[in-house]
C-alpha cells in the first residue's frame, strides 16, 4: 500500500509545485474564499496552506488521507467531473513521500481535530485549536523518497514554480483571496504575491484579478472575449495586437475553471492572430473554455494539464473565431 502511494506520488507530485497545486484546489474545491499559502526553502522543507472553506469532520479525516477513500469517479462518470479533485489521491500520495498533517475544523463542529502521516504510516486523529477551515502542512516532500530529492532545483526555481501555480489558479478565482508568502527564514515571512478578493460583474471581476496577476498594462491593452458555439463558451481577456510582453510569454487557458497547457489551444490562439502576429510573436491572453463535461476529457494525464475535446475543431473554431470577431469589433 505505501509502495503504491510512493509509485502514485510520482505522479502526481513531482515538485512543491505540483505540491501546491494540489492542495490549492482541495481549498477550492472547499470552496474556500481565503487561502494562504507559505513556503519555505522552495517547499522543501515546508508548504502549509491555510483555507476557510467546509473543513473535513474528525471521522472523515482518516478517510481523506486515504488513497482512492474519496475517489469521485465509479467509471460511469469518467467525464463527468466538475470539481478539481477526482483521483481521490493526492493527500494518500502527499503522505507517502513527506510529513502530512491535516488540521480541520468542519462547519458547524465544535471542535477541530488532526492527524499526521508520515512516510505513509498514518497517525491516530487528535483534537486541535482551529476556529474554521482547513490547515494542510507538507514537510520535507521526498524525504521518504531520495531519488525524487535528487530532481528538485534550486529553492529559487522551485519558489518561482509555486508562484506560477498559485498565479494560474488565481487567475481563474478572481473572488478567492490569495496570499503567497515565503517562510523560510521563519515568522510571519515576507509575502511574495498577494490578490485581495475582487468584486463586481464577472469581467469586472476578471480584468481586476488580470491586472494584478499579469500588469496594469495588460488590463488595459486586453479586450473582453465572450462568445459560444457549439455547446463550448469562451469568456477571458485577449491583448490587442499592438500589445507586446517583449520576449515574457503569457498564455493563460483554462477548461472548466482548471489550468491546461494543450496544444491544440495554443495552436488556435496563434492561428486567431495570424494577420497580426510575426512569427516568434505570442499573444497575451487569459481565456476559459467552460462546457459540459461530456465534452471534454480532462484525465488524460495525472496531472491534468492536457485535456482531449470530444470536437477539437469545434474547441479551435471557437478561439479562432471568437477572437478574431473580438478584435475585429476593437478595430482590428
Ligand atoms: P480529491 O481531491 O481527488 O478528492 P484529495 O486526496 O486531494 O483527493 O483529497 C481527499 C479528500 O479530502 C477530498 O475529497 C476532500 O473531501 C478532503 N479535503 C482535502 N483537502 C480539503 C480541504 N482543504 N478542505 C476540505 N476538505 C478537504
Ligand atoms: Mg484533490
């Protein structure tokens, strides 16, 4: 069973990053609407996220830590997944390459309980101080596994990979508060990325939240996209053309809420540009693809950055068209 959640961890945690990820969106999935997360020596040594969602109640905790206990798919729904959580693993797999405790306090319970894991072997659940929500700690990840230790970067490297993380999810929450903070030289830290809760109608929402994460001049170089076909929408912000980032890239796309790096999406996003765009150029844009989930397979990988359209040309003819119908509308 340990060997089984090392092997899983593998993949599905192969850095603080991915670390981070993971334990960001059970904080989403909590529906949390602050979420602190600090970090020391890259996530190393520690990751510890903070969250006011539902918390888990002191007899489910146990079950939480458990590989597959809380697995949403039964097979019959394999597309059908809504939430970021699906594998029902990644808390087993945190357990079993590092010193996980989970500190939870459930609506509407008294009191707060927690319980440890370590290498794998779980402790029992004891009572805890926490007025709400949820404090997940991750220390010394790879401990239990030295050739994982081995491939971790520098602290610097690994740090910039969590703020990308945390970025990206952001971008996606404009309502969620995040506050980034570095650790590791102990007390309260320094904070490295901070977005305070935006409001307003949802492009409001978007363009604030844009403009913190990716610069004022990208909220205001960046035109509204929102237009549908086919069953898929498209909603985000795109740069006009006259915008450059110079040599930084930054193309955000997002499937049903959740972070993707695919091809074919970037491919439309170039191709709607095409007139524009010398070559090496790449478009800045932060865009989300929302659709019913029997349209879209998002477990193509454990680490779900890919997903596979049931009509990839539907999902490309959509950023193709939806943009250049945007520009167009701005003068383009
Ligand atoms: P999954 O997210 O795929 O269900 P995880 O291992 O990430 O699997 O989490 C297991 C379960 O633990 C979740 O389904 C959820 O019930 C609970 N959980 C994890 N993190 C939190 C959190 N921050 N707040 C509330 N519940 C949580
Ligand atoms: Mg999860």
């Amino acid at each position: 069973e340990t060997v089984i959640n090392r092997i899983a961890a593998g993949e599905v945690v192969e850095r603080p990053a991915s670390a981070v990820k993971e334990l960001v969106e059970n904080a989403l999935d909590a529906g949390a609407t602050r979420i602190g997360i600090e970090i020391a020596d890259g996530g190393k040594t520690l990751i510890r996220i903070t969250d006011d969602g539902c918390g888990i109640a002191p007899e489910d905790l146990p079950l939480a830590l458990a590989r597959h206990a809380t697995s949403k798919i039964d097979g019959s729904d394999l597309l059908e997944i809504r939430s970021f959580g699906f594998r029902g693993e990644a808390l087993a797999s945190l357990g079993a390459v590092g010193r996980l405790t989970v500190t939870s306090r459930a609506r509407g319970h008294a009191e707060a309980a927690k319980v440890s894991v370590t290498g794998g072997d779980m402790g029992s659940v004891t009572p805890a101080a926490l007025t709400r929500g949820t404090v997940v700690e991750l220390r010394d990840l790879f401990f239990a596994t030295p050739a994982r230790l081995k491939f971790m970067r520098s602290d610097r490297a690994e740090s910039q990979a969590v703020g990308d993380v945390i970025k990206r999810l952001a971008m996606a929450e404009p309502a969620v508060c995040f506050t980034l903070r570095d650790v590791s030289n102990g007390g309260e830290g320094r904070i490295t990325f901070r977005a305070d809760a935006e409001t307003g109608d949802l492009f409001d929402a978007l363009r604030g939240r844009l403009a913190r994460v990716l610069g004022a001049e990208f909220g205001e170089n960046a035109i509204a996209v929102d237009t549908e076909r086919d069953g898929l929408r498209l909603t985000g912000f795109a740069a006009l053309p006259t915008y450059s980032r110079g040599s930084s890239v930054a193309q955000y796309l997002f499937v049903n809420g959740r972070p993707v790096r695919d091809k074919l999406l970037y491919g439309a996003l170039r191709a709607a540009y095409m007139d524009f765009l010398s070559r090496d150029r790449h478009p800045a844009a932060a865009l989300f693809i929302d659709c019913d989930p029997q349209l879209v397979d998002v477990n193509v990988h454990p680490a779900k950055a890919e997903v596979r359209f049931r009509e990839p040309g539907t999902a490309r003819g959509l950023i193709v068209s939806g943009l250049r119908h945007a520009l167009a509308e701005a003068g383009h």
